[in-house]
C-alpha cells in the first residue's frame, strides 16, 4: 500500500519517501501546537542507561570508550537524555518534540540497527489540558499515518492502586501485571486466587480487562469499578480527561479540514486496562497507538513521573514516542517502478536537446531518468525515444520489460 | 468498526491441531474443505468469515506475532519457551500435558557443580532454575532428549511429559513438576484492536464448547 502524506511543507512529493512527508507532517503538527524542536547529541554516558535500563524499550545499548576513557552509549532512547538535559520550568510546561536517531542492537539477529525516533514530551506541572493535548497530539500522529488506526488507552497508576487496594503483595505484582498485559484472564483467576485476592475484588480485576469497545461506555464501567478502590481525585482526573478528548476528537468527519483537529473515526480510542507499563516508572496516563496492517504498535507514551522523581526531578512529564522504523515498511511499501520514464537518447542527440527534454517530461512531477541504453533490470512506467531528427516519441513500456 | 475481513487463524499440525479444529467446528466456524486432504494450504470459509492454515506448532506464535495470522492455538510450552508479544485469550484446556524434570532413577543433585540439563526448552529450563539459584550448563538437544542422561551426556532433562510411559521405559522418572501446559488461544494484538468483535466472538465460542 503506498501511502501519500499530505502538505509536506511545498517538497515535490515524489522527491521525498512516503515516511520522510511523515516527518515533516508531523512537524508541523507539533509546531502548530507550540512545541519547539530539540536536538541533541548522538552519544550519552552509558551510565544513565546502565541506571535505568527497565525504562528502554530494547535492551542492547552500543557502548564505546571516548578519548578521556569514559564509557559512553550511542543514544537508545531519546526521552531519558531530554529528561537528563533539561530543568524544571520555573513555571508552565517546557513542551518538545524531536525527530532523532537512535542506535541499538538487533535482538534477533546479528548486528546493529539505526531506528528513527519522532516524538514529543511535555515537562512541568502537567495539568488536564497537557494530558488531553498529548493524547490529541498522539491521534493526529496515527491520522497523519493514514488509514485505520486505534490509540488505546489506560492509566497504570490507577491500576497499580487498584492491585495494591485489593491486596496483591509485591510478590505477585509483577506477574499479575504481566497477565494483564497478555489479557490472560484464566492464569490471572488462578494467580489472584493463590495471592489470597477476596472474591469480589478478584471480580473487578477481570473485568476491568473486558470493558466495552465503546470509549465513552469503557469510560463509565471502569469508573465503577475503580470507584472506592483508588485515590478519587486521581480517577476524576482520569474521567475528565478521557471524556474531554473524546468531546475534541469525536465527530470531525474530516479531520484534515481546519488543519489541526485530531481524527476520530469510529473505534479510535479505546480504553483497554490490559496495556501495561513498569510502575517504576510510569504511573498515569499510558497509551499506545496501532495502524492497520503493521503488526505491532507504532506509538507509545503516557505520564512518566515515576521516572522524573528517580531522575531527582520535581515536575511532572508526559510525553510519546512514534516508530518510525515500524512506518517504514508500512508507508514505503514497494511501487513497482524504479523511474516514471526513462528517455533514451543517441550519441547524435545535441546535450541540450535531451536536458530540455527530460525537463519537459518531468515538469508534472514524473521522475526522468536519461540513458543512453535501457539498464538492465530496471522498471519503468514509460519509455520514451529521441528520434534523428529531436523529436520524441512516447511509447509505453510494460512493467519490468525493457 | 467494521469486522468484515476474514479472521486468518493458524492452527498447528498434528492431532492437537485436528482436536482445535473440532472444537472450532462445533463453535460454528465450519471449513469442510480442511478435512478433504491434498496439497492446498489455505482455506477459507467465507460463510463464517474465517480462514485456516496448518503450520508447525512451535512456528504458531512467529505467525500470530507477526500479524500474518490474527489468532493461533499454541502450547504453553512455546509461549513460556518464546514468550511472544501476543494476547492470551483462552486455556482450551485440551493437549494437556507437564513441563518437568526428570532424571535417572538413581539421580542425587549433589550440588558440587552445574547441574547439566538437557532439553528443547532452554529458556524455560534457564528461568525454572535461575529461579532456585541453581547454576546450570544447558546442553541444547532437538530431540530424543531422553537418550541424554541415559549416555552420561547430562544429569537431568527438562521436557515434555504427557503420560510418563517413555520415561519409565528408559529407567527415568520426574525429579520436579515446573508448569502444566496445555493449548492456548492467543491474538495478535494489533489485529485484536482492529477487529475485537469478531475475535472476542471465537473466544466466547470456543470458551462454551469447553464448558460443555
């Protein structure tokens, strides 16, 4: 499926692959919504990612010894060295977005992978507004992706409290998490069981894992079900939240229109509690973003203050990443062409007269590819012949033939 | 949302997979044509909007995490073995069978060394005894684990057992249970978020066919 990006900042399309319209698309996305670029350095003290390597969402860092001896990593992540290289705003929200490398080994096979990184993080005292902002920000980056896509969203702090309250020890914590993650509702029962979990909060934990596909009804019955288990205020927020996003989002039929409202198909959002995180570092709002047709999510993010307080930080964060390398294969799917035309030319034709040519035929955005001989293996939509005396004469080429 | 495309389910090769075709069979999700043999490798049931192919089990959870399958039926033992990036759905409760230990009859761990274990399941046996403090030297074999402590070439095996009759013919017996297995419903999960409904359908069918 070949992807077209809209509106990519004036570049001839057809100049710029599909994932690179991406990422300008995105940006002006994020620009428009007063977020500043920040660019950073390629390499980090390893030590930051040796200190919280639970964080990564990849083990294998790239480590090197740098002139003054110091073990240094090329960057696995980005949100840990914007966390590392800003301050906490004195005041409001520092908000950032980035498009940058980052470097890890294959876990699968041998050898070393360049992956990259779009995405944005809001730092400060992180309020209602951030929140549904960043989750917004999150749907127009799927939307901007095209085609059919779901951001689901959970609250790991909400979730934690509600094991904590129905009395899992921190022996099984992180097992019933895990079941969770995998929805796996008859080892859960089993562990839940085995934990000494009473049978009516065991009730709530499963059921928190089949809410209905319906947001804003997912919305309610998770309330419910929440309700007197964890911190009120912190759940309010969470309704808050969601219902204002859905009220922004819901309803745009064609989201593109105004330029920056997010898109809301039917079923974009889903509120689905078995999307888990490493409460040791995230503790709010989490999400994370699939497309139709890539078989993993392509988007993840959420509340990060767990971290922040590890990092000795006093703000609150929030902030996504989208992977662009999952994007690639998606939106970059192969045309089946490796020029529009090629035009041949004879060792007669005057220089000028084949330059003017290929610029002629080029001027509605084909691509022109000027030989002398058909190349070997090469597919082309078009072929097209100087003649003796400087005309050309258009002929069609079959796919692959020469 | 839509739920008209057709739900790909890789089911395994063998009697486990026949058994999982029954039990999708009297859920309602018919493809006579499976059972009709030859060479074909997919088949589809339009009427039911379903589509099967056979593949090797321990090649199940690669399909389904991949997303060219959008469900499978799978062995614990390959979930906890791979541990793939996937929803499990549902214990079909069916091709039960134990992961364990076993050893020669005269087997003592005296724990002067690495215990040398023999298995298919390497991950499984690192984490069963990583999980003790055990220090072990695993010694990867793809079949006829069984052989091994019986040649000297390990002290214990870490395998399959279903009813033990292999065992006690060649003098072993199960030292420690680690994990029951039996198959499992698992999901893609970006396809489950594209098409819940239909998945969520299959899932309450097959949950129903195991309560009866």
């Amino acid at each position: 499926m070949m992807q077209q990006i809209p509106d990519a900042a004036g570049v001839r399309k057809s100049s710029l692959r599909p994932v690179e319209q991406l990422v300008f698309a995105l940006r002006e996305i994020y620009d428009g919504f007063g977020y500043s670029r920040y660019r950073m350095s390629k390499f980090e003290e390893y030590d930051l990612y040796a200190n919280h390597k639970d964080f990564l969402i990849a083990e294998g860092v790239i480590t090197f010894t740098d002139t003054n001896g110091k073990l240094m990593a090329l960057k696995p992540d980005v949100t840990l060295s914007i966390v590392k290289n800003t301050q906490d705003p004195a005041s409001g929200v520092q908000k950032l977005y980035y498009n940058e490398n980052v470097y890890r080994i294959r876990q699968d096979a041998a050898g070393y992978q360049e992956i990259l990184q779009t995405g944005l993080e809001a730092i400060g005292a992180i309020d209602d507004y951030t929140l549904c902002e960043v989750m917004e920000l999150a749907l127009l980056s799927l939307h901007k992706a095209g085609g059919r896509y779901v951001l689901e969203i959970s609250n790991l702090g909400l979730l934690s409290e509600l094991i904590d309250a129905c009395g899992v020890s921190a022996v099984y914590k992180a097992q019933v998490l895990a079941l969770i993650g995998e929805k796996n509702r008859h080892e859960l029962q089993r562990l839940l069981e085995q934990a000494g979990v009473e049978a009516a909060d065991l009730e709530k934990i499963l059921a928190l894992l089949r809410l209905d596909e319906d947001p804003a009804a997912a919305l309610s019955q998770a309330e419910q079900i929440l309700k007197g288990k964890v911190n009120d205020a912190k759940l309010q927020q969470f309704v808050r939240v969601v219902k204002a996003l859905l009220a922004i989002c819901g309803g745009q039929a064609d989201p593109t229109a105004d330029g920056q409202t997010a898109a809301q198909p039917e079923g974009a959002i889903r509120l689905d509690f078995s999307l888990v995180g490493d409460p040791n570092y995230y503790d709010g709002v989490i999400f994370k973003g699939y497309l139709e047709g890539v078989p993993k999510s392509v988007l993840s993010g959420g509340e990060y203050n767990a971290l922040m307080r590890k990092m000795g930080r006093k703000s609150g964060a929030i902030g996504f990443a989208v992977y662009m390398d999952l994007l690639e294969r998606y939106l970059d799917a192969p045309e089946g062409y490796d020029t529009d035309i090629v035009l041949i030319y004879d060792k007669d034709t005057p220089l000028e007269a084949v330059r003017a040519r290929a610029e002629e035929l080029g001027r509605d955005g084909s691509r022109v590819m000027a030989q002398a001989r058909i190349p070997e293996g090469i597919r082309y939509r078009k072929l097209v012949r100087f003649d003796g005396s400087g005309d050309a004469c258009g002929k069609e080429g079959p796919d692959g033939e020469q | 949302m839509s739920n008209k495309k057709m739900i790909q389910i890789a089911l395994p090769k063998g009697r486990l997979g026949d058994k999982v075709y029954e039990m999708l069979d009297k859920a309602g999700y018919s493809c006579p044509e499976i059972l009709e043999g030859g060479r074909k490798l997919i088949f589809e049931s339009p009427e039911t909007g379903v589509c099967y192919f056979w593949v090797k089990p321990s090649d199940v959870a690669i399909y389904v995490e991949r997303g060219a399958a959008d469900i499978g039926i799978v062995g614990k033992d390959i979930l906890l073995e791979y541990e793939p990036e996937v929803y499990e759905l549902l214990d079909l409760g069916i091709g039960k069978c134990r992961m364990a230990v076993a050893a020669k009859e005269d087997f003592r761990d005296d724990k002067a060394g690495p215990l040398r274990v023999a298995t298919k399941f390497s991950h499984i046996a690192m984490e069963h005894y990583l999980d003790r403090g055990r220090d072990i030297d695993i010694i990867h074999l793809n079949g006829s684990i069984e052989l091994a402590p019986l040649l000297g070439l390990s002290d214990v095996i870490v395998d399959i057992v279903e009813t033990g009759t292999t065992l006690r013919e060649n003098h072993l017996h199960v030292v420690e249970e680690i994990v029951p297995i039996s198959a499992r419903l698992i999901a893609n999960k970006a396809s489950y978020k594209f098409n819940q409904a239909s998945i969520d359908r299959i899932t309450d069918a097959l949950a129903a066919g195991k309560e009866n």
